[in-house]
C-alpha cells in the first residue's frame, strides 16, 4: 500500500514538472478555466481540498472516492459578454471497487454576426463588411472520473475527458493569403482534444486539516486552424481546515462551523495565483461563503450563499455565488443544485 502511495505521489509531481517545464506563451480552449459550482466559486475557488462527490469531477477526481451513495450536482453560469456555461456532474460509490463519476459541461458564447474580407480586386482587405448572418460558436465536454481511498487517510483519482470547441458553424473556411485580396488555405474552424485530470487528496489526522493537488487538462497538442495548440493546463494544491467547529483548530463548536482554505493556483499560460476561501455554516443548514483570488487581471472579490435541507433521507443542496470582474466587465454569477442520496 505504501507502494502505491509513493508512485502516485511521483506520478504527480513528475506531472507538475512538466507544467512548470513547459513554455507556453498562450493556450486555446480557454473555457477550461471557467469552473462551475457555486460553493466552490463562492470561496474564491480555493477548492482542491473540499471537493468531494459529485462536485470534484469538475475540481479534484480524488474527491469523487469521498462520495456515499449516489450524488448530483447541475451548474449554471452567467459569465462576461453574454457567455453561458452549463454543467452537470455524477458521482456514485461502489464499495471496494472505488467511486465513479461523469461530468459534462457546455458553453454558449452568444450571437455574432459574420464579417467577411472583400474579395474585389484593389479592394482593402482587412475592411471586412458585415453579412447579416448571425453564428453562435460553442464548446463542450463530457469526462470520466475514476477514484478510490488507498488508505483511510489517502485517496487517488483520474479523469479521461474529451473537449471539443467551434468557433464557427461551418467546420472548414478559406484564408486570407499573404497576398492580399487573394484567398486559398482551407482550415478548421473547431478542434478536439484527448485531456487528463489527476489528483490526490490525504487527511493529516490533525484536527480537520486535510490537504490536496491536482493536476487538469494534461494531454497532447492539438491542431487548431494551421497551429498547433495547448489545452491550459492547471496545478493546484491547497490546504483547508475549520477553525470553529467540532474537532476544530480553535473553538469547539457543535452548531456553528468556520472553514478555511488557502491555495496555490498555477496555469502553464501566466504566473502564480493565489486563492482563498472562508465558509461560515449554522446548523448544517445555511453557509455563508467568502473569498478572494490574488495576480489576476480582473477577478478578485467573491461571495455566495448555500442552503442545504434533508428530504426523505435525501439532502437537497441549492448555492449561489458572484464573482467580481473589474470594472470594466459584466460579474459573474452561478446557480447550483445538487442532490445527495444514500
């Protein structure tokens, strides 16, 4: 059993020194990083560490081996410039075989209106004039989770995912040459990529401190257009504990409960990030939640409200959270229900 800890340990860090080897100047499939769930929004994405169930497949796969019964959870996103982003997550135990769980998530980036260079002899050809044809480009995924507890106190998990993103409703266009005015280079106008999630999470037996790191997006490049292109891929590792609460690092609580998480947040496509999140809940019924996201070019501030009521031994989860974006951008919000059942 320690065997298997330690390689699984390896295969993380050897996984992670490659995100740091690798220089990417930019990536695609940006749509990546926007990351459903309202709770875990709601604290700033500090969230390595919490996911668990259902809501870990999107987070952290090691997550999903802390699931009991059979777990739900659906995502809506409002984001900037009219995008939308829809997500649902799965995730059901199945004794000493382990956890699995499925997740798919799609995004619609709004109406466009098609622009076209003119193909006149002379004419300039980066005035382009607008048709009236209105397009709407998308993206989606589904994936796979796998995840089992190694030892109490340890558990591994990984996720096959497939994504697929259109810029266009046509698959195939014709280029601009360098020539100007003249046209030739058929290209796609969309892509598809083969991605990996991997993580880990452990309990250290102190209080409620537990910690965890995963990996996403690991995978092959892919063609996009006439380039090749890179998936973002994203490191995390986090520590969370409560401070109130029962077995708690402060105050001895039994109806009121303060969670924190700090975490450390790299992308292979721009510096360090750091996360933090705070969860007041009382009674087990309602959460208030807080957080703040530091090195980003807009996002910072984030808060968000949960309730959570049992229903015919049946826990019935409803969270919302808003996201900052600036001054400049719209803010984010996410609405989330989830059902858990034995």
């Amino acid at each position: 059993m320690k065997t298997r800890i330690f390689i699984s340990l390896m295969m993380l860090i050897g996984l992670t020194s490659i995100v740091f080897s690798q220089k990417v100047a930019s990536t695609s499939m940006q749509f990546l990083k926007v990351m459903p769930c309202a709770r875990a929004t709601a604290m700033g994405d500090a969230y390595t560490v919490w996911a668990h169930g259902a809501e870990a497949v999107f987070w952290n796969p090691s997550g999903v081996a802390l699931t009991e019964g059979f777990q739900f959870t659906t995502t809506y996103t409002n984001w900037i410039f009219d995008a939308k982003q829809y997500a649902i997550g799965l995730a059901m135990q199945f004794g000493n075989f382990g956890s699995v769980g499925l997740q798919f998530q799609y995004v619609d980036y709004g109406s466009f209106e098609e622009a076209l260079l003119p193909l006149e002899k002379g004419a300039n050809p980066y005035e382009p004039y607008l048709t009236g044809r209105i397009f709407r480009p998308y993206s989606y995924l589904a994936g796979l989770t796998y995840a089992r507890s190694l030892i109490e106190k340890f558990a591994l998990g990984i996720t096959v995912k497939y994504a697929h993103e259109s810029l266009f409703d046509q698959k195939k266009v014709i280029t601009l040459t360098q020539t100007p005015g003249i046209y030739g280079t058929e290209v796609k106008t969309y892509t598809d990529a083969l991605l990996f999630d991997v993580g880990i999470r452990y309990n250290t037996g102190f209080r409620t401190v537990q910690v965890a790191a995963s990996i996403q997006n690991f995978g092959p490049s892919f063609k996009y257009a006439v380039d090749l292109a890179h998936a973002p891929i994203l490191f995390r590792t986090g520590i969370a504990g409560d401070i109130i609460g029962q077995n708690s690092l402060l105050i001895e609580d039994p109806k009121n409960r303060l969670g924190f998480a700090i975490e450390l947040f790299q992308p292979n496509d721009y510096s360090q990030q750091i996360h933090t999140g705070f969860e007041y809940e009382f009674a087990k019924i309602i959460a208030l939640r807080l957080g703040y996201k530091f090195n980003y070019d807009v996002e910072g501030l984030t808060f968000g409200v949960g309730i959570k009521q049992e229903i015919s031994k049946s826990i019935i989860l409803i969270d919302y959270s808003y996201g900052s974006m600036g001054k400049y951008l719209e803010s984010a919000h996410r609405f989330s229900i989830g059902v858990q059942m034995p």
